[in-house]
C-alpha cells in the first residue's frame, strides 16, 4: 500500500484505529491529529489503557462474561442465586441487567444468537457449554432472556430443545408494552401478548 | 465517580476512549468490547500504535506542520521552492495540498483561525513566527490559503496588517465555482468574485 501520510507513525495509528468499527481513515485521522494537540499522558494513557484492557481482561470459564479472574465477579459471589441461569447473548445485555439491579441469580452469555443469514450456527455460541452446566450444576431454572427477534427466537427455540427433558424450568422474559410506550404505537403482536399476559393490577402496587 | 463496570481495566478504557472527540461512553463500551472480541495482538497493537504516536511525533520548529524530526519533511527537503510559504490552518490542510500536486513551496501551519467567539486571537497561532520567518527569510510570496469563512477571512486580513510594508508578495486562494459545480447551486458572492476574476479559456488547455 502506497503511504499516504508523510509520517509513519501517523500511518500506522490511523490504519490500527480505522480498524476500528464505525471508524473509517478519516474520522482516524482526526481522532490522531487530535491526540497530538493534546498533551503527551492523554494519548499516551489511552493506549496503555487499551493494552492493558486486552492483555488483562480474558472471559469468565463458568458463564463467559468478561472477567479478570477465571471466574467472573459474579459467579464467585457467593451470595448469588446459583440455581438461576439467566442465557443473554453478550456481555453488554449482562450489564443491562445488572442495572436493573432486580436480578440476584447468575449468567450465561451465549456470545450471539444463531443466524444462519450470518453463517453463525450453534456450535459458533456458547450453546453446548450451557447444557453442559445444567447437567453439572444444580440449575432449577433457566431465563431466556434474548431479543424478541427472530433470530433470538430461534436460539431460544433451539435451547428449550437442546435442554429437552432435562428437570429444569424454563422461562422467558414477558413480552408487553414497553414502559413509557403508547398503545397507538405499539403493534398488535406485542399489544395480543400483552393481553394474553396480562397480569393482576394490585401486582404492581405490592412491588418493589 | 462510580465505577459503571464490573472490571476496573474496562471502566478504565471506556473512560480513555471517551474523551476522544465525538466518542461518548456507549459508543467507547462498544469499541472497548470490539477489541475484547478480537485477538491479543489487535488490541496490543492499536494501543502501542497510539503510545508510539504520541511520543514520537513532534511539530516542525520552522512551519509547525506535524513530524518526527526537528525539521519537517517538507521543510528539510532541498528541492522545495523556499521562497514561497503557503500558510494553512492545519496540519490535515496541508495534506491536502500535498495531495494535489501542484505546489512546490513551503507551508506555515498557523494551529486555527482567529475567532473572538470561541475566544481564539491571534496570539493563540503561529502567527508571530510567520512575521519572523518572514523577516529572518528570503520569503518572496505568502499564500493565505484559510478557509473562504468570516473566520478564514479575518485571519486573512490580520495577517496581511501585520506583514505591512515588508516587500513581500501577498497572495489568496482564487475564490471561484468549484469544479463539479452547477451554476444553480452556486451562491451569489461566488457567482461574482467569478465573473470579476475570470481567466482566458485558452489557459484551461495550456495548463497541464
């Protein structure tokens, strides 16, 4: 490839950063010129920053959330639920959760959802690690907590028969009205969910 | 501050990558765990990339334009023409004429535009060290090549009060339809300074 900056190094961190997704050459040049009005800690405690992020995070060996540890913070809290997997598709959906701070059990993050448009099959996901764990931990129930598409569908469809007879329960989250959304605007395969759902109104007084 | 993650090496990325210009935290989380998902080097490589960047990378001490020694590329290359400087707003304006080819003198970067509104005078760029090098030079002509803006135009006239009566020639970008244009789209001030500054046909064809 021909240079197309005078400078090397220039040319080298705008390649690294359009690499980047969603960062094309010159949004990267702008985000180095950038850098280099700045002082010389800011840059250089970003790159650190992002070395040390890649050499000293690595994934969860229990649910595959993102941890420093062997095991994640979260499974080796004791005080967790720990016959309650609750299966989302990345990391980001397990912070998600978290913030509702409504959820005391444990994780399994399945690392995508199956998409044969994709080519993304389930051998690709943490799908076999997860029947592995019902069958050595003492699950009782297991959450599907992925997106009410059609490719969260599938892999929820495909799980409920990988599990099989397997004695564990298995939920999934509630489909309904999104809160703050109008009825006007929500479509009726949502709105005829909501309604075969529907759940007692003093329920949402007694809650916390 | 909280800390938002469960790891302090990603609270601590997320946090660098934020403060790069037009990067939020969301979109920060979502290049943070990008670089999770690809291999060690990738990341590695990104963050030294940007270290390197920032320590080895300096201004030029004559024209101010990005380089790794004490004197640019463009500066210390003997077959440039001295005698011309080309005073741009930018490192990245630079490139730009670089890339069309057509000129063989010098630059001087001035860093910005004077602009009373963002609280920018004069004495916040390269303006002083122009008049010097004007001076301390065999400058003949000095290109004012800033954008065709108020501030462009302000910076512009500034600098033609301070070179004064110094036997220099003072030069400015021809304002004019730009190539591709329409007639149509093109507004009124153009339009004029075109048809005032029109050249002979026949140039277009002598011209390489």
């Amino acid at each position: 490839m021909e240079q197309e900056f005078a400078s090397t190094l220039l040319e080298n961190a705008v390649t690294q950063l359009s690499r980047l997704p969603g960062i094309g050459r010159k949004t990267a040049l702008r985000l180095a010129l950038h850098l280099l009005r700045q002082d010389e800690q800011t840059g250089v405690d970003l790159g650190q920053s992002i070395i040390d992020l890649r050499k000293g995070i690595t994934y969860c060996t229990c649910c595959h959330n993102i941890s420093e540890q062997p095991l994640c913070p979260i499974c080796s809290d004791p005080g967790r639920d720990t016959s309650t997997v609750c299966v989302v598709e990345s990391v980001k959906d397990v912070m998600s959760f978290e913030r509702t701070g409504q959820y005391r059990g444990l994780y399994h993050v399945l690392g995508g959802l199956i998409s044969p448009m994709d080519g993304i099959g389930p051998d690709a996901l943490q799908i076999r690690s997860l029947i592995e764990r019902v069958d050595r931990e003492n699950v009782a129930e297991v959450i599907l907590a992925l997106s009410a598409t059609m490719e969260g569908e599938t892999t929820n469809f495909y799980i409920f028969r990988q599990l099989g007879t397997r004695p564990v329960r298995i939920t999934q989250l509630a489909r309904g009205v999104s809160v703050g959304n109008e009825i006007e605007y929500t479509d009726e395969i949502t709105l005829g969910r909501s309604l075969v759902n529907r759940t007692l109104f003093a329920d949402s007084f007694s809650r916390k």
